[in-house]
C-alpha cells in the first residue's frame, strides 16, 4: 500500500527505505498503467498530480509549518528517482513543481506568501509554473524581453515565456520579468501571478520528442496587472533568486536522469538474461555483458554526484559547482544508457512494445532543460576557475 509520507519524520535509513518504496508504489499503481496512452496523447494526468499532493509528494521540501512534507534532498532525490524510473514525464513535472515554483516561494516569498500559497502547492490543490525562459533569450536571460513596469500599488506585465511546464494547467506562476534595462545588474523582478489574472494566458502547447505526459507551452502577458504584493523580495533581486533556484533545480534534473538510466538499465538487464540467441541467454556474450557493465559503472557514479549535492544543499552548503556537475553528468549518461539500452534490445528497442524507446525519447530533454551541458560545463567552469 501506498504510505502517506507527509505524515513522517526522517531520521533514519530505515525511514528513507520506507519513502522509498511508497514513491515506487505510487508510480506502479498510478502511473505504469496508462503512461503508454498519455504519452501518446500528450495528456497532461492532473489527476495523477492531485494524488501526489494527497501523499506528500508534492511539497516534499516544504517544512511541516507550511503544510508539506518537511523532508530533505535525499528523500527528494530518491522519490524523483523512482517516479522517473517508471515514467520520467510524471518525474520531471513532481521536479518542476517542488523545486521551481514551490521551491522558489519557499526560499524567497515573504511570510504572507508562503502562508497562502505552500499549503496548497504542497497538496496540489495548486499546480505551480515557473516562468524564465524566453523565445529569444534562453541562457541569454538577462536579455529577457518580458517587462514589469510599475504603476502605483500594481505592476503592468507584458511578453510572452516559453517552455512552460505546466503552463497551461498551473494555477499559480512563478515569472521573472526584466524591471531594468537589458543587460544591466539587478535588472528582473520575481512575480505570483494567480490563473484567472486577465492579461495572463495560455500560447501554443509544444509538440515533443519526449516527455509528452508532462505539458510544456508557452505563457503569455498581455497587459497583465498585478498587485505590488505579488512581488517576491526586492525590485531587481529575480536574477539572483532564479540563479540560486535553479542550484536546487539542477539536482531535481539529476534525479529525473539517475531515474530514467536506472529503468532503461533494468529494462536492458531483465531482457539480456531472458532473450536467447545460440541456445544461451545474450547476457553470456562480451559483447552485451560489457555494454552492461559501462551503463552500471555510469549510474553508480551518477548516482554518488547527486547524492552528494543532495547532502550538501541539506547542510546549506553552497551547491552551485556540484549540482552543475550532477546535472551534466547524469543527464549525458542518461542518454548513452538509454541508448544503449536500446541497442541491448536490437530490433525490438525500436518498438513501443518495450520501454526502452520511451526512456531513450525522454532521455535527451534532461540534458537540456534548466540549462544546458554546455551551460553546465560554464558553470562548473567558472567555479573551478576562481
């Protein structure tokens, strides 16, 4: 039976286990049965999401105060891991939404906002969005072209963000939008802006390689008015506050790729040692044992980036270095296990009878949403360099 994590304090490993395998029984009961159709359909489960809120599974990082979980990063990255092994549409949209919009009203909202809006992130009564991405200016952020001007005790909001998740569906969103000239210091304001608010709408719905269950579209502003307190902290701190959301992010989109390497392994393992060829399992053959052997060695050091970055965002260690080389890291051995997975199937990976085609689909978003492995490698860059 699925367990009700909200209702537990971690303290142990016994504990962990315990959250561990209530994340992989929610994924087994109400995701692996009609993943196949969503994905297929591009529906976007709501329902599904609304049960996570019921188990906690949605206000994971939330302190108990608030409503949520009140667990740590290790338990988040093992519930994501385990959600992402089964359908990795369902494990990004539980990432987007704890450590995007949720994570960034936990971190940097006012008491009053936190009181409104947590309680209800954290059981889903709220889906929440998370707006920085722009047509034009992707890592180019800070050359964003959606604006906030000030007028009186409201804000006026104008521009369009894309790559939404949840763009659609979300009832409360996190935007960013430039209250200064381009590309000058301290020039984005953060912003929560309620579904309903006129001027705020829904643009085009992507059509996606991957991760099809999980809905992506683009958001738009259109004389969008707002009161002076839906701004979260100082007038130009946006940048700074989605630079240090994003630290906490990129161990979500580690996760989501440690989670969709780990079941694209499986999957390859349990069909290597039942498919024959030569009156023997294809395990027993060098050349799919060792191809074997390189997707285990990669998810296990995968694995020990991430949970090393989960450790030291527990003990409010900064983890800009390290969460960038979990996200670069297990988001490119994401892809090559699946890819290798793949080939460890032949012919039948290349159907959707068997969910190695699936995890190879989805695989290649991890290296490239919350910012790029080039991107990633510029961090990492720039922190070893100081």
């Amino acid at each position: 039976a699925v367990l009700k994590i909200k209702t537990m304090t971690v303290a142990t490993a016994e504990h962990l286990s315990i959250i561990t395998e209530s994340a992989r029984d929610f994924a087994e009961k109400f995701i692996r049965p009609d993943m196949m159709e969503w994905d297929e359909t591009q529906h976007f489960p709501l329902h599904v999401f609304h049960k996570a809120g019921e188990l906690g599974l949605m206000g994971v990082l939330v302190p108990h105060e608030y409503g949520g979980a009140g667990l740590g990063y290790i338990e988040y990255v093992n519930i994501i891991v385990e959600i992402s092994s089964v359908c990795s549409s369902i494990g990004l949209s539980v990432a987007a939404h704890n450590s995007l919009c949720t994570g960034h009203i936990l971190q940097f909202g006012s008491e009053e906002q936190k009181h409104k809006y947590l309680p209800k992130l954290a059981s889903a009564t709220l889906i929440g969005a998370w707006g920085l991405t722009e047509p034009n200016t992707g890592s180019d952020a800070g050359n964003m072209q959606t604006t906030a001007v000030r007028d009186g005790d409201e804000w006026v909001l104008n521009g369009t963000k894309c790559w939404i998740t949840h763009g659609k569906s979300s009832d409360v969103m996190v935007v960013i939008a430039r209250t200064g000239e381009p590309r000058t210091s301290s020039n984005c304001t953060a912003f929560i802006v309620e579904r309903g608010t006129p001027g705020f709408s829904a643009g085009k719905k992507e059509n996606k390689l991957g991760m099809r269950a999980s809905e992506t579209t683009e958001v738009i502003f259109d004389n969008c008015r707002i009161s002076d307190a839906q701004r979260m902290g100082e007038v130009g701190d946006g940048f700074k506050q989605a630079m240090k959301v994003l630290d906490g992010g990129r161990i979500s989109i580690a996760a989501l790729s440690l989670g969709i390497a780990k079941g694209a392994y499986k999957a390859a393992i349990k069909y290597a040692k039942e498919r024959q060829q030569f009156d023997q399992p294809i395990a027993n053959f060098q050349g799919i044992s060792f191809k074997l052997a390189d997707m285990a060695t990669r998810i296990e050091a995968a694995e020990l980036l991430t949970i090393k970055a989960a450790d030291m965002k527990n003990k409010g260690q900064k983890v800009t270095e390290i969460s960038a080389m979990a996200k670069y890291y297990a988001s490119e051995i994401c892809v090559s296990v699946s890819n290798d997975a793949v080939q460890v199937f032949g012919g039948y990976g290349y159907t959707k009878d068997f969910p190695v085609e699936k995890f190879y689909r989805d695989s290649k978003l991890c290296t490239i949403g919350e910012g790029t492995s080039e991107i990633q490698k510029l961090v990492i860059a720039r922190e070893i360099l100081k």
